[in-house]
C-alpha cells in the first residue's frame, strides 16, 4: 500500500474526528479509553474516495478476485458504492432485515456462484462480516474475502478467519495510535493505554453486541 496515501487517510480521519479518546462504553457495559467511528466519512466524499483507493491497492496487492461488491450494512454501504463506481464492478445490498412485505435479503442482479469481495468499515470481533457471508451463501453466493477500513485487533480478524474469510484492513488501530504519537496528535502514554487496552480485551464469538454504544 502507498505509505503516503495511507499517512494522509490517517491525518483526514483524524481532523474529520473519526478516532476519539476519553471514556466511551462498550455495549457490554466494557469502558474503552479510544472509539473509532468511520461513519463520518460518508459525509466527506474526497475522503470516501480515498478509502476506496486504498481498497483497490489492497486488491491489487493481493490479486483479489471478485465478481460482486457487498458493503456490511449499514456503515460500509458508502464505501462499497464508491468502491463499485471507481471499479466498475456491480454492486449488491444486504440488508439488515426484510420488510413486512417481502421476504428478499439481498438486491441487485448476481448469478449463482458469484464471488462476492465484502466491504466493512470497523472491525470489532467480525460477527457483522460472518453473518453477511452466511446470508449471502443462502443465496449461493461466495465471499471469501472480506476488507475494512479498520481493524480495532479484538478478535475479529481471527473469528473471521476461522469462518473461511481470508480478512484485511487498510489501518490497524495499533498502528493508528502509533503514527498519531507521531504526528504528536497524542501523547505516549495515551498510546500505551490504547494497545494495553485492545491487547487486554480480545473477544470470543459469543460477546456479541460489543461495538460501542456513544
Ligand atoms: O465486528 P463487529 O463486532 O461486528 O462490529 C463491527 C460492526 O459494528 C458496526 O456496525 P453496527 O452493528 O453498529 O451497525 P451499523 O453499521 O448499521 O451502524 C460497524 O459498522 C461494523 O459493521
């Protein structure tokens, strides 16, 4: 990945206030002294954009194949349109529920077999990637790599793994907070308290509902 674009991603993130530091709750009643909210960036279509960019270098690096494009609902459904737009590749939706009067999971035009590439924003412990590829398979599509923005390094990546998802994020959020020590956004210290807390409070599968309710 370009080393430069992804420094100037991390300094827009930060001055959109994507990354917080304080005293935030996880839904399990968790304290975390950092949130990360990548939603915010659908407000911002050059850093939208950029997000997208950095993707397709990770897909190129990689020599991902993919037929289809399917943003995790709800917060990477901006990104996965860009992504579409800037790759020309078709978009589907899965959504988070059916409707009263229709029994659909999935939108758009798709084939059977199709290889579905699924774009997340945040991952916490991956439960959103794994239930998306699961409903996606009821429609016998495959999706056998999923990349987000973000990976906060509490599990995720790993439960995703072991549901046969190959996973990779553009940021790590370790390698945030380093390069935020860096650019002397935030002190050392602060830092440490970061990696100590993500480090100490990896998550199973079974936590579900964790992503921080602020
Ligand atoms: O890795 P996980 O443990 O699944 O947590 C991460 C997910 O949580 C957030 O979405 P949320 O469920 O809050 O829904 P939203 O995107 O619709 O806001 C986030 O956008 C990810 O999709």
């Amino acid at each position: 990945m370009n080393r430069a674009e992804l420094e100037s991603f991390m300094d827009n993130l930060y001055e959109i206030g994507c990354v917080k530091f304080g005293e935030f709750y996880l839904s399990t009643g968790l304290k975390t002294p950092v949130y990360f909210d990548l939603r915010l960036i659908i407000s911002y279509p050059k850093i939208l954009q950029q997000a997208a960019r950095l993707i397709q270098q990770i897909i190129a690096d990689k020599n991902i194949k993919y037929d289809l494009i399917c943003g995790v609902p709800y917060g990477a459904l901006a990104l996965a349109v860009v992504l579409s737009i800037q790759t020309d590749k078709p978009l589907i939706l899965k959504r988070k529920n059916t409707k009263d009067y229709g029994e659909k999971m999935v939108e758009g035009a798709f084939e059977k077999s199709n290889e579905c590439l699924l774009i997340e924003d945040t991952v916490v412990f991956g439960s959103s990637v794994i239930e998306t590829a699961q409903v996606l398979k009821d429609y016998d599509l495959n999706s056998n790599v999923c990349i987000g923005i973000l990976d906060r390094e509490q599990g995720g990546a790993e439960n995703i793994g072991q549901h046969g998802l190959l996973f990779y994020s553009i940021i790590k959020a370790s390698e945030f907070v380093e390069y935020l020590v860096k650019k002397g956004k935030i002190t050392q210290e602060k830092m440490n308290e970061v990696i100590i807390f993500l480090k100490s409070n990896l998550y199973e599968s079974k936590d579900k509902n964790i992503f921080p309710v602020v």
